[in-house]
C-alpha cells in the first residue's frame, strides 16, 4: 500500500516535466516513480530475462583478488551484488535515481553486502572519481538517457585503469523480422497497455520504453557503439546479442 502511493506520487511530480527523455531530471524521475517495485517487474516485464542477462553480463568480467569496480546506474543494485557474488573487491554503485538508490541500500542489507559495496548518487556523464581509478567499469541500460553518448563513454573510459575491463547491457532490437515484428507489438502496444494496472509509473516506463529503444538503436547501431568505444581506448569490442538481439552485451580491455 506504502509501496503504491509512492509510485503514484513521483509518477503524477514525472508528468509535470517536460517528457525530454534526456533532459537531466528525466531518468530520475522515471525511475524514482517505479523504484519500490522495480526488480519484481523488470524481470516480469522482460520474460523473466532480466536477471539472465545481468548474469551473461557478470559473467563476462575478468576478476583479479581485491578488484575495485564502479557499475554505474546501479539502480537497486543487482549487478552490482551480483558482482559481489563473484568478486572479493570492493564495487561502487553510481545512479541518478534517490529512491533507487534506497532500494538497493535494502537489498545490500538483506544480502550482508554493505562492507563490501557502496553507493553513491551521481550522473555518469560527471563521474566523482579520478582518472584511471577502477578496475573495471560496468554500465547497464545508460546511454539512451544521456545527452552526448559519445562524451559519456569517454568519461567512463576516463575513470578506468589502463588493462582493465569496460562492459555494457543494454536493450536492442531484434535482427529476424518476424522477431522484429514480435518485438514492436509487445513494446509499442503490450507493454503500454499491460502496465496501466500496475502503477501510474510503471504505465510511463511501458509507454516511454519501445519508442526509446528504437529511436536510440537508429541513431546508435551497435557497429556505432563499437567504434566510439575504439576511439576511447577500447581496442577491441567484442558483442553479444542475447535472447534474439533483445538485449545486448559489450565488452572490451582499455589500452595500456
Ligand atoms: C533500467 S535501470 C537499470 C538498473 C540496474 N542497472 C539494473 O540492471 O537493474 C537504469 C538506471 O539508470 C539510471 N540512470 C539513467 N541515466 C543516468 C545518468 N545519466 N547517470 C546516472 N544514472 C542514470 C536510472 O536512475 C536507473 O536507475
């Protein structure tokens, strides 16, 4: 009951804003208006693929003893314990979203994980952090929400050591067409229409989402993506497109 009314509140504060999908207070407001609930539908909503995709992701990262990893929008902090699960280093986890933040405080908590990750609020397009500070930099679903995609990767490139590992997850859109077809029905149509019982801020992700990753995915193919990485010290990128192209994985090693 607490849990709603919250919802309800930041999703009617969100709908006061300008729907500017990257204007600085969008991703906030979108996220602080289905932050309670947020890791029960987000694996609900994507078939239950949410949580195998962050483990793909994991699972990419070259672990040395004593690591020291940002995974920035850390959101309720999944990858970020799920990293922990794999790591005996220290994580940091960066988002713009309070509430968000707050959930993943309690999930950290529940899990015995607070010495072992903290998190901060901040954007990633400012990181807090010196130059070559971490050893690995994570990023999940980031860069539709960012004015300048391109300055955004550098400044993640920024923070991370010569030798270590960037990695990204994000949504894309399926390669097949008949998948293709599939996914715009379910995004552009199912998903509006399957969230209105759910939450007023809920309603707002269905609708906001498919529009967002097909406009994003035009204007930043994966090959785009690539080659920005390349030009910020990631020689080599290599990609990995999961459940049919839905989601996409990169991963690369910074120059030394
Ligand atoms: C889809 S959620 C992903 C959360 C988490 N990584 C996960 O996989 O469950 C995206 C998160 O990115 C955050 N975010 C969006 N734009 C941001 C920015 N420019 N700087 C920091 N966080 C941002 C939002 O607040 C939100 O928590």
């Amino acid at each position: 009951m607490k849990t709603k009314k919250r919802e309800h509140r930041s999703a009617s504060l969100a709908e006061s804003q300008p729907a500017d999908p990257i204007s600085r207070t969008f991703a906030q407001d979108l996220f602080d208006g289905v932050a309670p609930s947020y890791d029960t539908w987000a694996q609900v909503l994507t078939f239950f693929q949410y949580l195998p995709w962050r483990r793909f992701l994991v699972s990419q990262m070259a672990f040395r003893p004593g690591n020291l990893v940002l995974d920035v929008c850390t959101g309720t902090a999944g990858v970020a314990m799920e990293i922990a699960h794999h790591n005996n280093g220290r994580i940091v986890g960066l988002d713009a979203s309070q509430l968000m933040l707050q959930a993943g405080v309690r999930a950290i908590e529940k899990q015995n994980l607070d010495g072992r990750v903290q998190l901060i609020q901040g954007r990633a397009e400012h990181l807090p952090f010196p130059d070559e500070t971490f050893d690995t930099v994570v990023f999940t679903y980031l860069l539709r929400y960012v004015q300048d995609p391109d300055a955004t990767i550098r400044e993640l490139s920024r923070v991370l050591k010569p030798g270590g590992e960037l990695l990204s997850l994000e949504f894309g859109i399926p390669e097949t067409s008949w998948i293709q077809a599939l996914w715009l029905i379910y995004n552009k149509v199912v998903m509006p229409v399957m969230t209105i019982p759910i939450s007023r801020g809920w309603h707002r992700v269905g609708c906001f989402l498919g529009p967002s990753i097909s406009d994003f995915c035009q204007r930043y193919p994966v090959h785009r993506i690539a080659a920005i990485w390349r030009e910020n010290g990631i020689p080599l990128v290599e990609t990995r497109r999961l459940f049919k192209g839905v989601a996409i994985v990169m991963w690369g090693t910074k120059g030394t």
